[in-house]
C-alpha cells in the first residue's frame, strides 16, 4: 500500500429502522377496496370513534399529523365508496388508515453520501463551514429515497452533525408545475414520437407551460382524433408519463432537513430514488444553484435523472436528455468550463467519460478519458461525486472494482482548462474497506457520491458495503504530492 493514510472520524450514520412515513397501502384489486370500505361501512358511529382513537393512540407519537395523511389516502379510495350518505370526518379518517402502511424509510441502509456546503452560513464561526449531507436511504422492498443531514466542519477539520429530529415527512408534490418547452419536445423526439400528434399537441403551448395547459392540450387531441389510433394513443401515453416524470416538491420552510425525505413520485423511479450526485453550482454570473444527478429505477430499468434547487425546500425533478444519456454515474463539474457545462459520466459499466454541454438538461457528445490501469481497478472505474477544483487541476475521485469484487476509492487530476486531459492519477487506492468496513449489504465495499474541499483537507464522506456512513478526511496536498511523485 501506498504511503496515504486517510483520518477516519469517529462519526458513524446507520439505519434506524424508527424513521417511517405514511404510505399508501391500497390493493389491486378493486373487489378488495370495496370489501374493506364496506367494512367501515357497517360500523356504529361509536365504533368508529372509538377505533380511530385506538389509531391515534398507537400512531400519533411517530407521525406529525397522521389525520393529514389519512385524509389523503381516503381521496384516493373515496370513488369507490358505494354509499350517498354522508360520512363523517371521524368515518373518513378510519378508512384511510385502512389504506395506510408504514414505510421505514432506512431499515435496510443509510448510505452512498454527498456532501455540499450549506446555502445558509449565517452565525457560523470563522473558518467553520456548515454543510448538507445527502443519503441513500433504503428500506423494504430496496426502494431508495433521498434524506439529509447538516453538520458543521471546524477551522481544524474535526466534524459534528446536528441532532436528528424522530420525525420525518414527504414533500408537498406541486400538482400544476411549470415545464420548459424545449426541452419537454426535444425527450418526445427522442423517444421517438416525432409524429403529428406531438407536434399536435406541443404548437398551441407556449415556452413555458403548465400541467393544466398541457392536460387540455391532450383533452382537445382526444375529441379531434377519436376514436384515436394505435400510434396517437401511445403518443399522448407517452406525453403523460414525460409529465408525470417531472415534477416539483415543496417542503415547509420551518421543518428541518433532517426531516425532509424526497420519496419516489413518477413510475419510472417507483423502485427507488439511487445515488444522488449533489454539487453547489456557480453560474458566470455568480448566482449559485444545486444541482443533482440521480438514477431513476422502476424495477426493469434504470433512467438518469436530474435534481434543481437553491434552497434545499423547492426542487424540480427533471429528464435528462441527449444520446449520452445512457447509464449511471453521472457528475456535474461545480462551474462552467470555458463557457460550457462539463460533465463526467459512465458509458460502458468499465471506463469514466466526460462531455460538454451548453445546457445542463442535454448531453450527447462522450470522450474516454480513464480506462482501468492498476490490477484494483481492473474491473471498472467511475466518479464518486462532482470534481473539485484546486490550483493544480480539478479533482476527481473515483471508485473502482477489483478482485473478488472490492471496491476501493482513488483520485485521478484533470487539467483546469481542458479537462479532457488526465495530468496525474494515484497508483493506489486513497481508501480500501478495513475491519468493520468490509461487512454489509455487498461486501466489500467503500464507495461515495460527492466530497468537498475545507481549508487544506479533503472531506469525503463514503459508504461502508451498502449498509451505513463514515467520514474520512486527508490533506488535498498529500494527494497531489502522491500523483506528483509517479511521473
């Protein structure tokens, strides 16, 4: 092994299985909505006080307010209550907890972090930076979601967390976003509907467009076209399923960020929100915007997706476009690289790519710039997270695959200007799994999403074999020294 030595901080995030949200829990079978309804039904008034109370006493100290959930699952079934008598609040309630489940968000793994530095540094001491870590979180079935942390990094290096609140909670999911024309046009025809209903559809909307407008755009294709023909249906299925997939969430401006949970919402991430890439944005005129790459999975496929924020409470959830556009593993550079965004990306499931863009929203044009070379990556390589800009060049750490299927963490430098060109690269791992480290979900494994730079030391907060967190920090000089050293 080489002569780097990573300083492991006592710091360790695991799953706590106490963490639940509502969902909810409704059958396929419209026979067996019905039944369950009718169930509700046959109760007496008092009956149904009284096990709505059992309910509140068992559930309120795990949820802010269980009756606002209860009240939304009760919507999604009320069509198929067979009754015109009016229900009360109380019989309301008690069917929707009836359509109701738990969901324990991280009972299987908290892991694959990223880290960035927090919009709001107000009342943090000098030479302190208070940052936002973003987790996997897994839970049953392996579906994964996105959670938060806030800590703080001292002048010295040393890493606290802020306390975790009990409690956590799903976003409001704006139901009238607005969706950018261009590129909403440009994912149809890459799809392949580059037809006369598309174009039908998207000519009456303006650059800007919400769902409402598209909603009626399609209602008056319908009336037009009926009875509508194989390749108009499948047109207009595939214009909704493109709304469905972006989206708008909106949290509460007093709830924490610990609290805050992106949950799956479209049906192509219905398996699981994977690997978010977050990296803090500035533009050339300064304004500053997160942004994050994350692999959209539904069970059968895997699609890249994008996430935008300035605040950590409004995001837009959006497709990513373009022929490059094919794979996991995607990371955007911090800033604009000679007027154009950069990108890494992987392409073939072994090699690190990169591409230029002059939108964030459409990649096409790859170029290899590392291939595996030492025998610990001989399997494949790929970034763990956005590059980090220092004077010698920009930083890339990566992620490999070696013998019996370790993982390991390098570093590989890219020149500032032209960061197609590969100026230094480690020869061996900066971080390989120790002791505990090797024992977990998969085996083996140290893996991360997204590092900073504070003061002198590189901060990267990494995965320990799919099951929990860590923190590990090291010199930036000490890695660049390293590369130096070999030529």
């Amino acid at each position: 092994m080489s002569g780097l030595r990573m300083r492991r901080h006592e710091i360790l995030l695991q799953p706590d299985s106490a963490r639940v949200i509502l969902r909810p829990f409704i059958p396929g079978s419209i026979h067996r909505i019905t039944a369950i309804i009718g169930r509700a039904l046959v109760l007496e008034e008092n009956e149904v006080v009284q096990e709505l109370e059992t309910i509140h006493q068992e559930f309120d100290s795990r949820h802010f307010d269980i009756e606002v959930a209860l009240r939304d699952h009760f919507a999604m079934v009320q069509k198929y209550v067979f009754t015109h008598r009016p229900l009360s609040c109380e019989r309301q309630l008690l069917i929707g907890a009836l359509f109701s489940g738990e969901y324990a968000l991280e009972s299987a793994a908290l892991f694959n972090p990223s880290i960035v530095p927090h919009p709001d540094q107000s009342e943090v001491p000098e030479g302190d930076l208070r940052f936002i870590l973003s987790l996997r979180a897994t839970g049953e079935g392996h579906i994964s979601s996105i959670e938060f942390r806030v800590g703080i990094i001292s002048s010295t290096g040393d890493i606290r967390l802020d306390p975790v609140s009990r409690f956590v909670a799903t976003p409001q999911v704006v139901l009238n976003p607005n969706y950018r024309k261009p590129s909403f046009v440009t994912k149809l025809h890459e799809m392949g509907f580059d037809n006369d209903c598309s174009t039908a559809v998207m000519d009456v909307l303006t650059d800007e467009f919400t769902r409402s407008d598209l909603g009626n755009s399609v209602a008056r294709i319908r009336r037009e076209h009926m009875p509508l023909t194989h390749d108009f249906h499948r047109t207009l299925e595939c214009i909704k399923w493109l709304a469905d997939s972006n989206y708008e969430l909106l949290f509460p401006a007093k709830q924490p960020l610990s609290e805050r949970i992106v949950f799956p919402v479209s049906s192509n991430e219905s398996n699981g929100i994977e690997d978010a890439r977050f990296v803090r944005f500035v533009e050339d005129d300064g304004s500053i915007q997160y942004y994050a790459t994350y692999t959209a999975y539904s069970g059968r496929a895997i699609l890249p997706q994008l996430i935008e924020t300035t605040d950590f409470l409004h995001f837009r959830i959006l497709t990513l476009n373009g022929s490059a556009v094919q794979n996991k593993g995607m990371a955007l550079f911090p800033r604009r690289i000679n007027g154009r965004y950069v990108m890494l990306s992987r392409q073939d499931d072994e090699n690190l790519f990169i591409m230029f863009s002059d939108n964030p929203h459409f990649w096409s044009d790859q170029q290899m710039i590392l291939r595996p070379a030492e025998f610990w990556e001989a399997g494949k390589i790929g970034n763990c997270g956005s590059p980090l800009e220092t004077e010698a060049g920009w930083l890339v750490i990566t992620h490999a695959v070696g013998p019996m299927r370790k993982y390991c963490i390098g570093a590989a430098l890219l020149d500032l200007e032209d960061p197609t060109k590969v100026i230094g690269r480690l020869r061996e791992p900066l971080l390989s799994p120790e002791g505990n480290e090797r024992e977990g979900y998969v085996p083996n494994v140290v893996y991360s999403c997204g590092s900073l730079i504070h003061g002198p030391d590189l901060i990267l907060p990494y995965a320990m074999s799919d099951k929990a967190t860590a923190f590990a920090s090291i010199p930036v000089e000490t890695i660049l020294k390293a590369m130096k050293s070999q030529g």
